[in-house]
C-alpha cells in the first residue's frame, strides 16, 4: 500500500483522502436511525448547492424581503432540494418553511418537517462563512429529531428525542453538553438582535456578548457549551427555535421564555427566550423579571 502511495501524483493523493474521507462519513451516517438519516442526506444535498451558490456570491440575484432581511436565489436552490429529498422519503409528513410556507400533512400524518433553508442569509450574501441549514421533525406539537449543518465548516449537529446532541465532523461524532458555569459574571451571552436595553440591563453582570447572526447555530453553540446563553426577543420565529429546542434539552440544558414555559407555542410567541444552562437559567430570570 505504502509502495502504490509513492506512484500516485499529489491530486490522486488528495482524490484517495477525500473518498476514504467520504467512505467514513457515509458508516457514521448509517449508524443513525432511520429518520436522521433522511435529514442528514437532505442537509449534505442542499450543502452542496450552498457551497456552489457560497463559491460564486458576486452573481447571485438578490432581493429584498423586508428591513435587515433579505432572500436570495440560494434560499430558494435549497429549499426546493429539501423539500424534494424529504418529500421523496417521507411523502405524506406535513411541512413548514420559512420561505415557502406551510404545506399540509397528508393522510392523517401526526409529523411535520420545520425548515429553514439558510438562517444567516444576511451572513451569506455578505460572504461571511457563519450560517446553516436547519431541520427538525415535529410530531404532534413534540420536536423529535433536528439536524443543523454548517456547509463552510462542515459542522453538522444533531439530536434525537432521549439520544443526546451531537456533532459530527470529519473525525468523527462527539457528544455535546451545555456549559458547566454557574455565575453570570463569566457568562459568554448570545444576542439575536441589537438590543440596547437587554445589554443596558446585563452590562456589568455578563462576561460579554455576541452578535453573529444565525440564531440557529448561536443556540447550538449553548449546546455544545460554547456560549453560556442566549437571549432572544421579539417573538422568534418557529424555524429558528425548533431544531434548538431538541438541541439544548439533549444537551442538558433548558430553553423557555421568562415565566418558565417549553413548549415550542410559547416560545414562538414569546417576547423573550432564554437557553441557558439549569444553574444560569433562575439567575437570569432573576435580572429580567
């Protein structure tokens, strides 16, 4: 083996490292259960348009959705691969995008896909590698499965009900949980919007904050113990959460808007969520109430 290596010119070198790469992701994907495989062919599918759209960002059409919100060609490349991949698998689930909106369940189906084709798009057209496809499967009113993934970085995290969060990489998966802090003063906080007022109030208390514009991968990152919290406002919508909602639970963490409640109606419908850890959570709770 050593001896045909040395024959091999330096891209069939690279070529033989990035199909043992792929061999070794496909065995990981195939460990999973049945319904995370779908997700994750679907996200790896719609990625690699992502990246293609990513890689040629000058020439994209874009227009204008409303104020600090824009839709690009590429949300609408990648949806419509989502929802042929998931629709192929799973044909009589219910589905809600955020771009295409709400297409019923069939036959009596009690499951229903939540997507977002890009969270950052915003990020995206500006060419900043920080944003995400996002998958999570509702049943009834229950979030049972969610995968995000990161084409950039290829960072794809993943959770189902009872099984932990993970992340897997090119390495391998590896379990994640939320940070161990308990005192405000070294919390690293998420924002998802510029909010004067939740800084005015957390300045002095919190280590510091962050702004990076996808709030899917901000509440991953409480997942995986690398923010402490984040804050959202303003009634977040229903494809920013759903996936999070599994992810941080997993994670042995909570999210749940200020009087405590779970569920994903509050907390779409609520005027401020928290994702923290159990020991941070009462004390922010304290500072806003």
């Amino acid at each position: 083996m050593a001896e045909l290596r040395g024959k091999m010119s330096p891209m069939e070198r690279r070529r033989a490292s990035l199909e043992r790469a792929e061999t070794r992701e496909q065995q990981r994907i195939s460990s999973l259960s049945a319904i995370l495989n779908v997700m994750v062919k679907a996200v790896r599918k719609a990625g690699r348009s992502m990246l293609r759209d990513f890689g040629e960002i000058s020439q994209l059409q874009v227009r204008e959705k409303g104020a600090g919100d824009f839709v690009s060609e590429a949300d609408t490349n990648v949806e419509k691969i989502l929802i042929e991949s998931l629709q192929e698998d799973r044909p009589d689930y219910g589905l809600l995008s955020e771009e295409c909106g709400e297409i019923p369940a069939k036959n009596g189906s009690p499951f229903t896909w939540i997507i977002d084709p890009i969270d950052g798009t915003t990020n995206f057209i500006h060419a900043f590698p920080y944003f995400a496809i996002s998958i999570a499967l509702k049943y009834h009113d229950e979030i049972t499965a969610a995968v995000l993934f990161n084409p950039i970085t290829n960072e794809l995290y993943y959770a189902e009900k009872g099984q932990g969060f993970f992340m897997m990489t090119t390495t391998g998966n590896k379990r994640l949980r939320v940070s161990g802090r308990n005192d405000l003063s070294t919390s690293l906080v998420g924002l998802n919007n510029k909010e004067n007022q939740i800084e005015k109030t957390l300045d002095q208390k919190v280590c510091s904050f962050r702004h990076l514009g996808s709030c899917t991968l901000e509440l991953a990152a409480v997942g995986a113990g690398q923010l402490d919290a984040v804050i959202l406002t303003k009634k977040p919508c229903i494809w920013d959460i759903a996936a999070a909602c599994l992810f941080i639970k997993e994670a042995g963490g909570r999210m749940a808007t200020l009087s405590g409640k779970t569920d994903l109606k509050n907390l779409s419908e609520a005027d401020m969520v928290i994702a923290t850890n159990l020991s941070l959570f009462p004390k922010f709770q304290k500072v806003f109430k």
